[in-house]
C-alpha cells in the first residue's frame, strides 16, 4: 500500500497509525501526528480503494452504506500491510495506535472490532459503527479517543453513542469530546486528543 514511514526520536511511544478521510491521501494526518506526539514513529497509508479518483479504505454502496464484503477484506488486508511494516521497519507491532478520520477512523474501528492485538489504542475521529452482530474482542487495555461533531450530517450521536457502547462493553476505555459542529475535524477536538495522548502513552 502507498504510505509514508517516519522514525520518531523515541522508540518507547506508539507507532501512529495514520488513516486518512475519503479523498485524502497519506500526507493528510501528518500534522496531527506532529501535534500529537512529535517524537513518535509514523506509519501513515493510503487507502487501496479507488472511488471515482478519491482514495478509501474500503468500498461503499452509497454514502454511510459499506460494502461489507470488502471492508472485512481491506481490515485483514491493512492489518497484514502494519504487520509487515513492522517487520520492514523494525518498529513494535504490538505498539501502534491509529489516528483516523471518517473513513479512516472507520477502518481503524474495524480493525479492533475484529482482531484483538490489532491496535493498542486508538483515536477516533467522526467514526461510524463499521458492523453489527458480530462479537468484538476483549479490548482491556486499548483506549480509544472519539472525537465526534454533535450537528455531523453524516454520523448521527445515536450512532457515536451505539460505538462508544461496542467499544465499552468490549472493556475498552473511552473518552469522548463532542464538538458543537458537523463532520470537520476541529482544533479543540484535535488539542483534547492530545491531552489524551499523553495521559495514556507518554507519562511514566
Ligand atoms: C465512510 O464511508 O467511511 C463514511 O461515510 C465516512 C466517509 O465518507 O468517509
């Protein structure tokens, strides 16, 4: 897959998995990542799935409807690509937490909705439930950040709120910052990421 590998100064904080909205490519969330935790190694990718020239991460029927064929085929695909990164640039596998937006926030949901040691945590950025019925993994241990718009045309909060249950019962730990706005992704959600950051990857 296309994608960006940068070494970070310290070899003890989280790989950042970065994952890009639709349309957008592995440039996108790299500022993020600088504001987020500049010394950290960055893995930043590039959707496979081509949707009339805007790069995803997986197919979709129409807007909000996925194709659940292939999101279950790219989440196996992305997460052999981060194994294999690992390998490729000597970083720890069972170190990486994903930063994702829309789309990419999707797949990085999936990712742990269907593999336990996929992320060690995650931050979520205007992400949808990626599927239903299925039993999710025991997530104790991975936090997960969601930052959601309350006004978002695209994810209603019922659904951020049926995510944050998923993701709870599965004894993941949540934190959740609402914005008064729609599915932009704003600074004041961006900064409490941060803080979360810190409070669970850099201290001690
Ligand atoms: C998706 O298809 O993943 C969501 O609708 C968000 C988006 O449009 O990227």
């Amino acid at each position: 897959m296309k994608h960006i590998f940068k070494k970070g100064k310290d070899d003890k904080l989280p790989t950042l998995l970065l994952l890009h909205g639709t349309g957008g490519d592995e440039r996108d969330l790299l500022p993020l990542a600088g504001m987020i935790a500049p010394e950290a190694s960055v893995l930043s990718v590039k959707g496979n799935v081509d949707e009339n020239g805007m790069a995803r991460f997986f197919a979709r029927l129409r807007e909000g409807v996925f194709d659940e064929e292939d999101l279950i085929f790219r989440t196996k695909e992305l997460t052999g690509f981060i194994d294999e990164c690992a390998r490729e640039y000597e970083f720890d596998r069972q170190n990486v937490v994903a930063i994702g937006y829309s789309n990419g926030a999707n797949i990085a949901a999936s990712m742990m909705y269907h593999e336990k040691h996929a992320l060690k945590g995650a931050i979520l950025f205007h992400a949808m439930v990626p599927r239903r019925g299925v039993k999710i993994p025991d997530l104790t241990d991975v936090p997960v950040f969601i930052g959601a718009g309350k006004s978002d045309p695209l994810i209603p909060m019922a659904e951020t709120q049926e995510l944050i249950k998923d993701l709870t019962s599965a004894n993941s730990n949540i934190s959740e910052y609402w914005t008064e706005g729609a599915h932009e992704l704003r600074r004041e959600e961006v900064e409490a990421a941060c803080e979360w950051f810190k409070k669970h990857f850099s201290q001690g």
